[in-house]
C-alpha cells in the first residue's frame, strides 16, 4: 500500500490528542503508549485476532504488562454483560487509573472499550486502534462510547476521550469489499456535511476509493479524520454543532434496531442519508440534483440506497427515540447544500412518511449479507446499474460532477455558518422550525475554513485540518480518474419554503442565497 508519510491530524481539546495515520504503525505501538503505563489490557475483537500475538510480543519485549481480553464481535459486544465481564476483569487485575486500555477491532469495539474505560474508577486512559475504515474514520475519534439496549442503539453511554487514535491502513487489507464500502458511508458523510474534497475523490474512482491498495482510500481517510477533529473540538459534549455528524443517522439507526443490527452501520447510514435528502427536498431546502448525487454516489460505491415498504409503523417509534431528540422537541439533521447542513425541529411525521414512502418504491432496499470473502467483488444486489468507469474517457478530462456542482458553487471559498430559525413553516401539520446548525464546507484549494460561533455574538475563528491533509482536486477541476456517469438534466428548483425565507438568529439581513 502506498499511503506515504505520517499523517497527524491533532484533535484540539483539553488536553488534546492525536489521530495517527500510517501503514505498518503497529510494529512499534509501544512507542505510541502514554508515558507512565506499565499495564495494558488489550480488549479485541476475534475477528481481527491476528494482529493480537504479534501486537502482545512487541509490547512486552518493551516492557509492558500485558493481559488480554476477547469481547464479541460487532453489535453483540456492546452491551452490559460483555462491559460487566470487562470490569470484573479489570478488578481481577487490580488495574488503577496509570494503566491503560487499548481496543483493537472496529466500532463497536472501541464502542465498548470506551464505555469501559469511561466507567472504571470514574475514568480511565484509553487507546483506540480501530480495525475498520468506519472506526478509523468515526467510531474511534470523538469520544463517544456505548452500549445498546433493547430500545434502541447507543441509549447507554458516556462520553470519554481517548489518548490517542493509531490507524495503521496495513489493517483494512483484510477486510472484506462489503465492509468497506459499509464504512465509506461515513466517509461519503463527512464530505456532504463539511469537505467537498471528500466527493472528488469518490467520484474519481468509486470503486478504487475503497481498494485498500489503492491510491484514493488514504487521502479519505485523511480528510474524514481531519473534519471529525475539528467538529469534536468546536462541540465535544455534542450540545450543539456536533449534531451535524449525525447526518443521516436519524433514519440509520431506526433501521438498525428494526433489523435487530443486521445491517451494517454504514448500510443504514447510507439509507438514512438518501431519506434525509428525501426529508429536504420535500422542505424546499434542498435542489432534487444534490438528492440525485446523493442516489448515484452511494450506489456507485457499493451501497443500498433504498428500504423495505410497509414498515413505518415500526421505523416511527425507533426515529423518536433518537438521540438528538430534545424532550418531546424531535431534531434531524438536514443539507441545504454540500458543506450547509442545519438542523430541523418538528417535522411532520406526514413529511417524513412521504420521504420513506419514496426510498422505499426503488429498487436497492437489501443490503449485502453480513459475511464475505476478504477482497470479493462488489456485485451489488440491489438491481442498480454498476458503476463502470467509461473507456473512452481520458483520465485527465475534467469532471463536470453530474449535479451541476460547478454552476452551483460547492467548492471554493468557505461559507460561513450562521445559524437560522424558521417561523411558521406548515407541511401538512404540525410546526417546525430550523436550528442554527451550520458549519462551511471543507478545505478548498488549500483555502483555509473559517467557522462561526454563536450567531449573537461574533466569529471565533477556527481552521480545519493540519497541512499534512492535501487538498485534492475540488469540483470542476482535473478528476484523479474518470467521469462518472451523468444524470439526468437538473428539474426546475421548487418555490423556497417558509424555512428558505426565515431570518438570522440576530436579526441580520437574511442570506443571500435564500
């Protein structure tokens, strides 16, 4: 794998801490431990139990104290008979605040982790070495741990920040095809929430983008790394703008409990992003082109953009007990453009019916089963035309992305975030109104993001991403690879809603592009 040089990408809270990204960092883990551990328990995931002698050898030839702890894997290990399991051990070994746990695997192993070290003696220091493209990219940075309950996913936990994130890219070679493309999901989202950037490069090569030998996956990974840092530290308790990470999982966790976590986390993000989009264009926020990129992207990597009818009834209470949900306030996280998301209060349920009742009348409702072959081919079950780059396309060609991205402005200059509340917009029934959620679009052209603060009360600046993190060609400059297949001509953008025509939170002029 050529992944080139170290990247750290710092994440700036108190104290702040470092996601590392490098092939081969696990040779030498034990010169990325935290001065004063002795004492490890290494808590893994027997699906990735290779590493694990290898790993425990090289720690204790440094001279550390090592004890080892399998936990399920997946969903199974998140909840409170593994962490009870867990703590006893810790207890049994009489671990104290100086020693360290380290988790190797995948989310839902640092998940677990994390809510382990968050809970033993008040709190404990805690190393992530994710195993999966979606723990290196979202599970592992952030601080958020938990564990599941019968009613719902994620219900019980604490937030608890790492010392350190190790991502050895040497890690995904052995994954299967079906999982990365799973945690390209959440790639895909950091891009359409905050990094522009971020679509280029999946747009170039869908199918290479999650090639673990391939050129494109490292510099995703860089990037979705960079625009979690820095949402986490703008927002590290989640009281207001980290909300915005949670595109797409209103509707995505809903469908993980409904399916009793039989679908993979990014399948379901994957759908939930597509019945966002669903959600926007309904409200008048959203143009129909960026719901179609939404559609031909995620398909193209490999992932279901659709869901099975008749199931409302089920999906309604699951999307109700959401996290963001604030008392009896309901809260989703929408786009107005790439790099605009904010948050919406109240939706009508009648809208959001309307919105799965359209995902659900194409094909692509199944996902991919939940065991494959490391390295098998995407065959994409889901009766959607696969993605086959043209012959007749010169690498070098420009890429005139298929929604109008270079009329519509999604790279370039940052866009401030300011937050906006609507008044009395009506779909159907009931009320709802749009929180101030904004955060700009990602590094363009090595441009530097600037972000907003409190609407009220100014701009404190804050810059995303260390210069190791290489901007790569935004839309409407040189492609890395071929174009992509084009959509059909733009539809003629609706009237703008109620919600289009609300005012700042400070009452300044309203936005020009509303």
């Amino acid at each position: 794998m050529n992944t080139g040089s170290e990247t750290r990408v710092t994440v700036k809270l108190d104290p702040p801490y470092d996601v590392v990204v490098r092939a081969d960092l696990l040779r030498d883990l034990g010169s990325h431990i935290p001065r004063g551990a002795r004492r490890l328990m290494l808590v893994f995931d027997p699906n990735v139990a290779g590493p694990v002698p290898g790993v425990v050898d090289a720690l204790r030839k440094d001279g550390f104290e090592v004890h080892i702890l399998a936990i399920p894997s997946g969903e199974a290990a998140k909840s409170i008979e593994v962490a009870a399991a867990a703590w006893q051990r810790l207890g049994e070994a009489s671990f104290t605040r100086t020693d360290l746990i380290v988790a190797l695997g995948g989310g839902a192993t640092t998940d677990l982790a994390g809510f382990v070290a968050a809970t033993w003696l008040r709190g404990s220091p805690v190393v992530y070495v994710p195993t999966t493209l979606l723990a290196m990219v979202d599970a592992a940075i952030g601080g958020k741990t938990g564990i599941d309950i019968e009613e719902g996913k994620n219900l019980v936990g604490a937030f608890h920040q790492p010392v350190a994130v190790l991502c050895d890219p040497v890690l995904l070679e052995s994954l299967p095809a079906v999982e990365m493309a799973a945690g390209m999901a959440e790639v895909v989202k950091a891009g359409l929430i905050a990094d522009p950037g971020i679509l280029d490069v999946a747009w170039s090569g869908p199918r290479e983008v999650i090639n673990p030998a391939g050129p494109l996956l490292i510099e995703v990974i860089r990037r979705a790394v960079a625009v979690k840092a820095e949402v986490v530290a703008a927002d590290p308790l989640e009281s207001g703008r980290r909300s915005i990470l949670n595109y797409g999982h209103t509707f995505g966790h809903a469908i993980e409990q409904v399916e009793h976590f039989e679908w993979r986390h990014g399948e379901a993000v994957a759908v939930g992003m597509v019945f966002a989009a669903e959600v926007a264009v309904r409200a008048g926020l959203m143009d129909p082109s960026l719901l179609g990129l939404h559609r031909e992207l995620l398909s193209a990597i490999g992932l279901p953009t659709s869901y099975q009818p008749g199931r409302w009834d089920r999906l309604w209470p699951a999307m109700r007990r959401d996290k963001k949900n604030q008392g009896a306030t309901r809260r989703m996280v929408l786009l107005e453009d790439v790099g605009q998301p904010v948050i919406v209060r109240d939706i009508p349920e009648s809208l959001l019916k309307e919105a799965y009742q359209a995902i659900s009348a194409v094909p692509g409702a199944a996902p991919y089963p939940m065991s494959g072959a490391a390295g098998s081919p995407l065959e994409n079950p889901y009766g959607l035309p696969a993605y086959v780059p043209p012959a007749d396309v010169p690498s070098d060609r420009p890429l005139d992305h298929p929604s109008g991205s270079r009329a519509r402005g999604w790279s370039g200059d940052a866009v401030d975030g300011r937050g906006r509340e609507a008044a009395g917009g009506d779909h159907s029934s009931g009320a709802w109104t749009l929180e101030g959620a904004g955060v700009p679009a990602g590094p363009s052209a090595g441009a530097a993001l600037v972000t907003r603060g409190d609407a009220r009360t100014g701009p404190p600046a804050g810059v995303l991403g260390p210069p190791a993190v290489v901007a790569p060609p935004t839309f409407g400059g040189p492609a890395v690879g071929p174009r992509p297949p084009e959509l059909p001509p733009l539809p003629p953008k609706r009237p703008p809603s109620p919600m289009r025509r609300a005012r700042h939170l400070d009452d300044q002029p309203p936005n020009p592009r509303e």
